[in-house]
C-alpha cells in the first residue's frame, strides 16, 4: 500500500529514479561529446536538436559547468553559446604552441574599442570621438580579423556605412553578451580610465542588435565607395 501511495501522490519509484540517473548520465556525456568535438560554439537549440526529444539540455549544461569548473579546461557561454575553453589561470601555457598573432595598432584598438560602445557607428563619427581621422585600412584590419561587420547604411547624406561588432568578436573576448563589456566604474577600477575625468563622462551602454536602427538602411551591394567610406589613399 505504500508503494501504491507513493505512485498515487506522484513521486518518483526507485526503478523510476535509477532509469532518470541513467538518462542524465547519458545526457551528459552525449552534451560532452558534442560540446568536445564542434569547432565552434553550441547553441543549446543546436544541442537539443541533435539530442534524444525530453533531454532537459539546460541542466545538463549547468551540470556540466560545475564539473568542469575546477578543471584545466571549463565550460563557458559566449555569445550565447556553449564551448570547452582553456581555463583563463592556465591560458600561459598556451602561449607556445600559438603562432605569433599580428598585433593590433593603438588606433585599432580604439577604433574597436569605439565600435563595440557606440554602435552602430559611422567612420566619421568614430572620428569624432577618437578626435583624430581614422584610415580605412584601419577599419579593413579589424574587418579582416572578423571582430566587426559592416551593418548598414546611415540615412544621411552620402549615406554612410556603420560599423558593428560580430559573434565573433564576443568569442575571443569570452563575452556572452556585448553588455558585459566593462562599464565606468570597472575600467577606472581597471586603470583605463583617469579618475579624473569630467563628471559628466559618460561609458554608453553598448547594443549590437541586429536589427538595423530607425535611422539605417541595408546594404547595397556594389556600393561600398560613396559617402565617407571613400579613402583616395588607400
């Protein structure tokens, strides 16, 4: 009669608990495998399509992250996606078996820097924040490096490009989202910032939607020239 009470008032058997350990084991090492043989990041529709239908996949990830958190490798989200990554303590020894990456120039860094806050933006009004004219080839670096993207077209006249930043470019910062980009009181606390800068210094809260803005229309292919992405020098 027990027994009977127990399946009346819902609860789990012991057959039944055991058969629910064996399936999350074996959900776990299918989101493992997965997780351990892409090349790139998982989304966790990615995972539950390719997993048996009734796989809880977001507790299996949760899982899975606190297993691997003291690990020499962890399980991060980064751009809203799932990947194995080095743990950040031990990222020193990596540095041998990477081939020297091209480093980028201080006005490419700001000129990122720029794009990741205040996008979408256009060439001339990263000009205007950075105070100084900013090369097109500046802009083609970073787009080699597939960091930022161009969006669209601003409804002005010359109707010029904006700039913003891709999926990858969260990847390689390790970003889930582009709002955990630090703010104000981080990179003072940083030492990015003076602490003596104006009181009405502002860090802009950064968006990379990606929708076009009210004030963007799309690209047009064939027209990349016009407006102030022209550059006679390049």
């Amino acid at each position: 009669m027990e027994h009977e009470g127990d399946l009346l008032s819902g609860s789990l058997t012991e057959d039944d608990a055991h058969r629910r350990a064996e399936n999350d084991r074996d959900g776990l090492r299918m989101v493992e495998a997965l997780l351990f043989a892409s090349a790139e990041p998982l989304s966790e529709l990615e995972l539950e399509e390719r997993l048996p239908v009734g796989t809880h996949v977001v507790s299996l990830l949760q899982t899975l992250q606190r297993t691997y958190e003291a690990r020499g490798v962890n399980l991060v989200r980064v751009a809203g996606k799932w990947a194995f990554r080095t743990a950040e303590d031990l990222s020193f020894l990596m540095h041998r078996n990477r081939e020297e990456e091209r480093k980028l120039s201080r006005a490419a860094l700001e000129t990122l820097a720029i794009i990741a806050y205040h996008q979408p933006v256009t060439r001339a009004e990263i000009e205007e924040i950075r105070g100084v004219s900013t090369s097109k080839g500046t802009l083609d670096v970073l787009m080699e490096t597939g960091w930022i993207r161009m969006r669209g077209r601003r409804r002005t006249p010359g109707r010029p490009v904006t700039y913003g930043t891709t999926e990858e470019f969260l990847a390689h910062f390790a970003l889930d989202q582009i709002r955990d980009l630090p703010g104000l009181e981080e990179l003072k606390g940083a030492g990015m910032l003076d602490s003596a800068i104006p009181a009405s210094f502002l860090v802009p809260t950064p968006n990379d939607d990606e929708e076009l803005g009210e004030d963007e229309d799309p690209l047009e292919d064939g027209s990349l020239f016009d407006g102030d992405d022209f550059d006679p020098d390049t």
